[in-house]
C-alpha cells in the first residue's frame, strides 16, 4: 500500500504547482513496481505464444520441458483451471478466456505458460516447446469494404444529411486513415500472485485495483472479498493496463503450483499479448453556405475487431462534442479478423475521429476561403450537436481565441506553400478537440488521527499522471489542514471501490469522494471529546449522488497550433512549435496538469508523424513488435512545445474539475497534418505523415511552379 506524507503547502494550495510526493522514489529508484518488489518462493511464468493466425494447437512437446532444470510446471488448455465465461469489464470479454480450448484466433496468442524457479531458466523452457497445429487459412486484411463488415449500433444524428449536402454551394467528401497504434507505456506489464491466510493477493501493475480485484474474482469465481489488489507504483499504462492475461496466468499458477508465481511480459510480448488502438478508415462529408455555416455533418467510420471479442473504435463520437449544423449522421462498423483484440489508448475514438473531423474543417476552411480558427468560431454550438442536452460548461471558444492570440496566428498567410528557409518549406496549422468528462462512483476514508495528521484511503490509481500529488492537495483544502498533514493510502483494492484511472474521470470521481469524506468526518470531530488511539474515521460512496446528476454534456476541450518546416527533397517533416490552449475545468495542480497536457500532445506528435502497426498478411504476425520497428517521437522530435489553459469550472462536480489524460493527444494530430499541407500544398489523409509519402505527394503545383 502507498503511503506518502506530503511537503508543507498552505491550505488553499489547490491551484499552486506542487512536486509529485513520490518523485524522489522514482528518480532516484527507490520506487518499485510491480516486477521488483521480492517475494520469498516465487516462482516465474514465461508466456510462449502462437506462431499461426489461425487453426488448432494439435500437440504440446512438454515432457521434454519439464525435465528441463528448474521447470516445476506447464499450464496450457490441457490442465487449466476452468474461467467464468461471463466475466469482463463490460459484459462478457472472451479474450480473457485463456487456456480453455486448443483454438488459436491469432498470431500471439498465449498457448502456454512455462514455470520455473528463476526467470532464466522459464525463459528456457518456453523456447524449448514445441507446438504444432492444424493452421487455417486467416484473414487480417482491414478495409472498410470487406465483405463481413457490419454495424454494432444503429445511426445517430438528426435532420436529412444527404439533402442538406446536395444544396449546400460548399462541400468536401473525403476519406481517412489512422493505423493500428500501441500504447508503449515505459513499464512492461506485470504481476504476482499468491495465496495467503485464505486470501488471494496480487501485485500489479493496473489502472485500478479494486476493479481488477473484482474482475479477477469473476472470472475465476471467487468471493470479492477474497482477492486483494496492489499496485504501488505504475508506469504508465494509456488504457492498456486493465485485467490481461499476465495476470490470469501468475493466479491461474499460484493456485495449481500452491506457490507465488510471477509473470512479467517482455517488450515483444507486450505488444502482441495486450491490446492495442485499432486500425480507421473514415469518411467525412461537410456541407456549409458561404459564410461557412456547416448544413450537414456526415461522419462514417470502421475499425478491425479481433474474432473473439468486439471492440468498437468510437470515433464518430467527436462529431456529437465539436460543431452545430442543421443535420448530423454518425455510422461505425467493425470488422472481425484474425488479429489481437484492441482496447482503449490514450483518447480512443476521439483521437483519430478528431484527425479526420479536423482535417476536413481545414479543407472546408480552404475551400470557403475562411479561416480556419474563423470557421470554428461560427459553428460553435449552444447544446450538445446530437444530442441537444446542455453543457456542464465549454469554453472552446476561449481556447481558440486564446491559442491564436499567442501563436500569432492573425499573422499567417492563408495560402499554402509560400514560406522557406532555405531547404525548408514551412507551415502553420491547428485544430480543436474535446474529450467527455465527468465522475463516476467512488468511495473514499479519512481518519483524523490522535497525531493530528490525517489518513486519506481511496482505491485511486497514480500511473504517472501525479494523481497521489494532486489527492493530497484535494485533501488538504478539504479538510482546511497543511498538507504535511495528510497522509495518502492509494492502489489497494481493499480501500475500497473507486473508478479506475481512466477516461479522464478518476481525478475528478475521486475528488468528490475525498470531500464527502471530509464533510461525514466534520461533525464526528466536533462531536468527539479528543481523539482515541484508533482515530476516527469519515467515509463516504458517491454512488447515489453522481446517480442524482442530470443529464448533460461534460467534456473538456482544446485548441492546437503547430508549425512544422518540411524538406521536400528527403520527405522529413519538423514539428518546430506546438502550443496547446485547453478548458478542462478546476486545475488542481498546474505541475502536473501541464505535464499530462504536454504528454498527450507529444503523442499526438508520435501519432502525426511515426506511430504505425504494420502486419504481414502471409503470416497475420506483427513486423515491428518492438521499440526498433515501432517508431515513436524521441526527444529529439519534441519541440518547443506548450500548453496552458483558460477558465472552465464545472459546476456539476464539487471539485469543479473535468479531466486532461486525453484532450491532449484529441486534434494535434491534425493541427500538424494541417500544417503540413500549408508547408507544401499537399493533404495528407492517411496517417503517419511518412517519409515515403510526402515524397511522393509532393509539394502542390503552385509551389513547384
């Protein structure tokens, strides 16, 4: 269990930057995570995955192996403990049906687990076994015209689309690509588990211990009561940390081995064995008179699913958070094939629904010879644009105004391709984003202790965002104490249930706990004569209250500028500037909160310009499942890069605050595609904006002549 005591900050200190408690821990190495906190007996489980696409396992060569040194146990479907196949986060997820049958539904897929007594030696005995199958033919070819293609919801909108854009005098139909992408956190996947007193114990690295503890308990049929989950320290996680098979096997082998047994993911594996953003294609159609009033919205969009378990890439969604017109159509489709099942990264749906919205905003703005911040500013709806419910409170118009006043976009030439620095063509663009908000049930404690600090415990995640930090500070003015006075217990499912850290809601759901808590302990205190060696405790669930809220929009937004110098000889694009201005409600800790804003951007940056998944269709396996194929922006793609904010409180929450894990990543992505395109006059739709594809796009016939 975490246990930090802060550094003395006055209260009212919500709002002043404040240093993460931890930092120290992890910059000096004292922090451990899950794959280093030691364990007597543990024993260690190496994955060894399918090497087919598709087919039947027909044999395991494990007699050889178990004779190997150290080896103490293979599980495989042959002797794995049976799973609930009703269990998942949100209905029944068959991709956590592990071991149970011998099909393999793609390249990757766990088919057995080796056990030894050191790492070396599991590793071994995973690359000695042999496993042959009865392969199939397989498909993993996405488009969006493949013939199994369907829809998982019916349409949403309002209003005729396709009559609004045959009268519209303005119009742009174009389509989109966003490649596989994955999340590539810093800290490998990895857990233990053990039993113990009656108890199953598991240390992991996740985005929510109490949620994983009760999805462990369901899938193997166990009381709730009876697991307990800690994640001390997480290192990053992007959506990817939730219940993988790391941890189904480290319990599935502590309890056939009666031993701990740890299970720690290699980077290849990580890649294969989690999952991952999946693949888009889209289609927008925009309709606007000539003052840019947009008439019609039609926002199509399709991604791959794996055979097993569906998974739906939102990506229409930001066409309901972005702009007004007279009719809205929004349609998805999902296509099954033999690949890993994705899941959440860092904005799903929105970060590449808002590479494609955005971009045709830029194209319209081109085409009505409107500016593109301009354009924006009018279509800026009173409601939500689908569903006509009110905002909790917006303020994208502040960022855009704000944004451009300090790019000094009002000095821009709109027409592309006439700026250059020697080699270089340079260009501006930028774009806006929205990702939702809200709270979600949580419960917290605080116990006033008869030391005179205070023992705030709440089952919150801190994956890096500085989560502990800000928890503190929320404390801290609740309890109207110093925040050397407040002590936080986070990353333990036994304190109870609490949302996960995700979706950008978990500040802002824990925030609320935390200041019920602090509301129920006040009148025990006064009331009490002293304090007793025990304490006394305030709790609180927020289960019934958030259930009392009305309906309405909750989102935070967000305005991006970039400028990018392209060398039209070679292909290579720069991101020379990049400025985020977002209104993401109450800002706890302005530290930390430019942080997470600056992270989101820098991978929408990757997303821009590097990221992409690529896929050998004769083998279904991934060709660059590590960090030397799979590119991300180094330090040396970072460029001057900035991000601030404008004022949003949220009145729906008491904390007043939204979230910012995700509208970082939400629009920068087209900001520099955007960019890119008044560098040379050349679009680029499909992303990442590569090498090879900027070569052979060009630059536009203008700027060539």
């Amino acid at each position: 269990m975490t246990e930090s005591i802060t550094r003395t900050v006055s209260p009212g200190a919500v709002g002043t930057s404040s240093v993460r408690l931890e930092g120290r821990e992890k910059v000096t190495g004292a922090a451990q995570y899950a794959a280093d906190i030691p364990f007597e007996g543990v024993a260690h489980g190496w994955l060894v995955l399918s090497t087919v696409a598709k087919g039947r396992i027909r044999s395991l060569g494990t007699d050889a192996v178990l004779a190997m040194p150290g080896v103490v146990g293979i599980l495989s479907h042959e002797n794995a403990m049976r799973l609930n196949p009703e269990a998942g986060l949100f209905g029944p997820d068959a991709s956590l049906q592990l071991f149970q049958d011998d099909l393999v539904p793609h390249v990757g897929r766990p088919v057995a687990l080796v056990v030894a007594e050191t790492p070396e030696q599991a590793r071994a005995g995973a690359d000695a076994l042999i496993v042959t199958y009865d392969e199939e033919p397989h498909d993993t070819a996405f488009s969006v015209d493949h013939p199994g293609a369907y829809a998982p919801a019916p349409e949403a909108g309002h209003g005729d689309v396709d009559a609004e854009i045959a009268a519209a005098p303005a119009v742009v139909d174009q389509r989109y690509t966003t490649p596989e992408a994955h999340h590539s956190a810093m800290e490998p996947h990895a857990s233990m588990a053990r039993w113990e007193n009656g108890r199953l114990e598991i240390v992991d690295s996740n985005q929510g211990a109490h949620t994983v503890s009760l999805l462990v308990a369901k899938l193997f049929d166990l009381d709730a009561d009876v697991v307990r989950v800690r994640s001390e320290h997480v290192g990053g996680g992007f959506g990817s940390k939730g219940v993988g098979p790391h941890i189904v096997f480290a319990v599935m082998a502590a309890t056939l081995l009666a031993r701990p047994v740890r299970v720690v993911l290699t980077r290849r594996q990580v890649f294969s064995v989690t999952t991952m953003r999946p693949a888009t294609e889209q289609r927008i159609r925009l309709g606007s008179d000539s003052t840019g009033h947009l008439r019609a919205i039609d926002h199509e969009s399709a991604n791959f699913t794996s055979t097993i378990h569906e998974y739906v890439e939102h990506s229409t969604e930001i066409t309901n958070m972005m702009y007004a017109a007279d009719a809205i159509r929004m349609r998805t489709s999902v296509v099954r094939l033999n690949l890993p099942t994705p899941g959440w990264m860092r904005g799903p749906g929105a970060g590449p629904g808002a590479f494609a919205l955005e971009s045709a905003m830029d194209e319209l703005a081109e085409l009505t010879g409107i500016d593109p911040v301009e354009l924006r500013l009018r279509n800026e709806p009173a409601s939500g644009p689908v569903s006509r419910l009110p905002f909790s409170s917006r303020n994208l118009v502040g960022c855009l105004q704000e944004g451009a006043r300090r790019f000094g976009w009002a000095d821009r030439d709109p027409k592309p391709g006439i700026r250059r620095e020697g080699r270089w063509l340079l260009g501006t663009g930028m774009a806006a984003g929205a990702y939702g908000a809200g709270s979600l049930p949580s419960s917290a404690s605080i116990t006033a202790e008869a030391d005179g600090t205070f023992t705030v415990g709440i089952a919150a995640a801190d994956i890096g965002t500085g989560a502990r930090t800000a928890l503190s500070l929320l404390a801290a003015d609740a309890l109207s104490v110093p925040t050397d006075r407040v002590r936080m217990k986070i990353g333990d499912s036994d304190l109870g249930p609490a949302w996960l850290a995700g979706g950008s809601r978990g500040t802002s759901s824990w925030a609320w706990a935390i200041s019920e808590a602090a509301a129920d302990l006040a009148p025990k205190l006064a009331a009490a004569d002293g304090i007793p060696p025990g304490g006394i405790t305030g709790k609180a669930d927020t289960t019934a209250l958030i259930a009392a809220l009305g309906q309405q929009e909750r989102q935070s937004h967000g305005a991006q500028f970039a400028e990018v110098a392209v060398d039209p000889a070679t292909g290579e694009v720069r991101v020379r500037r990049l400025l985020g201005i977002f209104a993401a409600g109450r800002i706890v800790n302005p530290l930390t909160t430019r942080s997470q804003l600056i992270g989101g951007m820098t991978m929408g940056l990757s997303m821009a310009l590097h990221e992409e998944g690529l896929r050998d269709e004769t083998s279904g396996g991934q060709v660059n499942a590590d960090f030397a194929g799979y590119h991300f922006a180094s330090h040396a793609d970072v460029p001057d890069i900035e991000a601030g904010w404008v004022a949003d409180h949220d009145p729906s929450n008491p904390a007043g605050i939204k979230g910012v894990g995700e509208v970082g990543i939400v629009g920068t992505a087209a900001a520099i595609a955007n960019a890119v395109w008044h560098a040379t006059g050349v679009r680029h739709r499909s992303l990442p904006i590569r090498l090879d594809r900027v070569l052979e796009g060009g630059v536009s016939a203008t700027r060539s002549g």
